[in-house]
C-alpha cells in the first residue's frame, strides 16, 4: 500500500472514530457537513480524497479543529 492510500486510511479511520464517539450515524454527519452520506462513507473506507474544503465541513460538524482529524497521519 503506498503512503497515500495510508494516509487516506488514517485519516478515515479518524473520521470514524471521532463520529462514533459522538453517537452519529454517516447520515447524520453528512448532513450536519453538508455532505453526501456516500462522500463520507468513502472518506472512512480511505477511497475518497477529501477537499480541504470537505475537511473544515466535517471537523465543524464534530465540533473540533481540522488538525485533530490528522492525528497520526503521515505523508
């Protein structure tokens, strides 16, 4: 796996963790991102490359900075 798909998968796997923890469904953070369900889904799956723009609509609507969101991901 190259390092770009790892860091997609870390920054997935954040993604999901810090959703969980705050008891939402995919539904329900992509509509509080403004966001398709399926967009998200695939950013979690590390399939989908995220905007910078995808990833300050997300960080608002877990209530957190976009900077948390990349913790442990490495170039």
């Amino acid at each position: 796996m190259s390092s770009r798909h790892r860091a997609l998968d870390h920054f997935g796997q954040n993604v999901r963790k810090h959703r969980t923890e705050k008891g939402l469904s995919q539904e329900a953070l992509a509509e509080k991102a403004d966001l398709d369900p399926t967009y998200i889904s695939g950013i979690e799956r590390g399939v989908r490359n995220p905007s910078l723009l995808s990833i300050v609509r997300i960080a608002k609507a877990l209530g957190m900075n976009s900077g948390s969101l990349f913790e442990g991901v490495k170039a």
